[in-house]
C-alpha cells in the first residue's frame, strides 16, 4: 500500500499559513516546458519536480533543466516534511540507466541532476544503481556534467563508496534540518550519520564538490543553523543551500515561520563568512535550482582559490 504521508495520519490537522507577497513562483508556460514535459511523460521517467511539487517547476523545465529521481516514485521513509509517496517500493527497472542516459542525450544537457528515493529495502540502499546510471550517462554525453543527490545509505555500510566510485561531478546528500528537530522532521534519518557521509566523500576524492541544504521555517533558532554551518565547513562541504521550508499539506509537518528575504541575505552573507565556496540562500532556493550555473560558478571558484595558492607560493 503506498500512502502520501502516513505517519502524520495520528497527527492533528496543521492549517497551512498564507503565503508572504514575496515567495511567488515563476509561471513559464513556455513551448521549452512542453517539450521537456512530453520528453519526460514519453520516457516513463520519474523527476523530483513533480513527485516533491518543487515551486520552480515551469521555470526550470522552460530551461530544459529537470532532476531525474531513480529506483521509483515510492520512499520507503517518512520524513515530515516531503510529499513523496512512502509505501513498498517496486524493484528496481534494469533500463533506467539507459533512459535517463538517452533522455539526458535528447534534451541536450550541460548538466543533471540524480537523485532518488530513499531504498532501506535494498541491501546496498541503491548505490550500485546510482552507479549504473552515473556511468551510463557518462557513457552517451561525455560532456555533460552529472550532480547526484543522494541518500543518507543509513546503515548500508561502505555502499556509499559505490556512488563516489562512478565519479560524479557533484555529491549532494542534504542536512535538511537542525539535529534537535530530526526526531520529528526527519525520523528515519541521523543527523551526524549525514554529516559522515559528506565527510568521506570528500576525504576519497577532494576533486568531487560536495554540497547540502537546509530549509528553514521548522522551528529552528539562528544559533543553531549557525551550527550546522559550522559542521558542514567541518566536513568540508563546498556549497551550502538554504530555502523557505513550504509546508505541502496540512497533515504535514506544521511551519512555524515565513523567513524575510533580508534574512536569508544574512545567513547567506554569514554562510560566505564561514567559507563555503558558494552560497545560495533564498526563499525559493531549492537543492537542483539552477545546478547548471552554480556547478559552473564552483568551477570557477575553485580555479581561483587555486591560482590565488600557487601565487603565494611563487611569491
């Protein structure tokens, strides 16, 4: 039975708060949209845009820009916070390598994102089919560049490992929320087990970005997403995003406040501080918003913190 957020069935009914003038999506009914939604829908592929209801849905796809979620539209965890569908998985599809490596061919893309559900179901968490579609699509667009974001591969072992072994780009595995609010934001998971796993995949290859988010509006205190600041520059992460958590139903996990844009220019401008290679703090940032760019600005970053050493060296 597959059930669109079970765990918050005993919960009381949390009234949705009416949206500020200033959180507003981008309506683009563009023939661009069309394109990538018919490509999509012809493919049988599923994407995180739709399953998650991302607000930045029409603007991203008019750009031919969509994140692809592998192993199914069904999560085998509960987070309160998500909309995707929890319930019994179906097995993994054999083909999905390849057709994500052929969609990816067909809408031309400089960059994508993967990401998945998560699979306890499996015995490896589904890192050896990350690691098939990674190399499928390497194989059939050498030059596009692959962002996966991933599960936590909670108690799975070294399959993680796996992942890294296809050698993404990009490994993005989100924070999400403050460690004093994971017991009701994100039950399934560990806050430091997260951290972890950041932290390895940069100390087997520092050459791959790494990157997490987190979504603000749960509750939380400044302090402490300051903290988680400070463990992720800890785990040495290179790229930190921060979004207005928009609370999908009324069964869902109740929000507690709209951020003002000025205040996510200040986390941002202290995220910068504390020496992340890029920032994105907006109302409207999500994990895969505009990845296109931000993986080209994190090259660029990279260079010239590289450039910068070397001259100090000569000098």
């Amino acid at each position: 039975m597959k059930i669109r957020h079970p765990e918050k069935i005993k919960n009381p009914i949390n009234p949705i708060k009416r949206k500020p003038d200033w959180i507003k999506s981008k309506i683009v009914n563009s023939k661009e949209f069309f394109t990538t939604k018919s490509l999509i829908n012809k493919s049988k592929l599923v994407t995180v845009c739709e399953e998650a209801n991302c607000p930045n849905i029409t603007e991203c796809w008019s750009k031919k820009h969509a994140t692809f979620m592998i192993m199914g539209d069904t999560c085998t965890r509960a987070c309160a916070f998500c909309d995707v569908i929890t319930g019994k998985p179906q097995p993994l599809d054999p083909f999905e390598p390849y057709k994500i490596s052929i969609a990816v061919k067909k809408l031309n893309l400089n960059h994508v994102v993967i990401t998945s559900v998560d699979r306890d179901d499996l015995p490896d968490g589904g890192s050896n089919h990350f690691y098939n579609v990674i190399v499928s699509t390497k194989q059939r667009n050498p030059k596009t560049s692959i962002e996966v974001l991933t599960p936590d591969f909670l108690r799975k072992g070294d399959a993680y490992k796996k992942v890294i072994e296809a050698n993404p780009d990009v490994f993005n595995h989100n924070i999400e929320t403050v460690p004093s609010l994971y017991r009701k934001v994100r039950p399934g998971a560990r806050y430091f087990s997260s951290l972890d796993l950041l932290k390895k995949t940069k100390e087997i290859n520092s050459n791959i970005f790494t990157k997490s988010g987190i979504m603000v509006g749960f509750g939380e205190n400044k302090d402490e997403i300051l903290q988680v600041m400070d463990d992720l520059i800890s785990a040495k992460v290179d790229f930190l995003t921060i979004g207005q958590y928009l609370q999908p139903s009324p069964k869902h996990f109740p929000l507690e406040k709209y951020y003002h844009p000025d205040e996510f220019k200040e986390l941002g401008e202290i995220a910068k501080s504390k020496g992340f290679l890029l920032v994105s703090s907006t109302p409207l940032t999500r994990s895969s918003y505009h990845a296109d760019e931000d993986f080209r600005k994190l090259k660029t970053q990279r260079l010239k913190i590289n450039a910068s050493g070397l001259s100090k060296k000569i000098n």
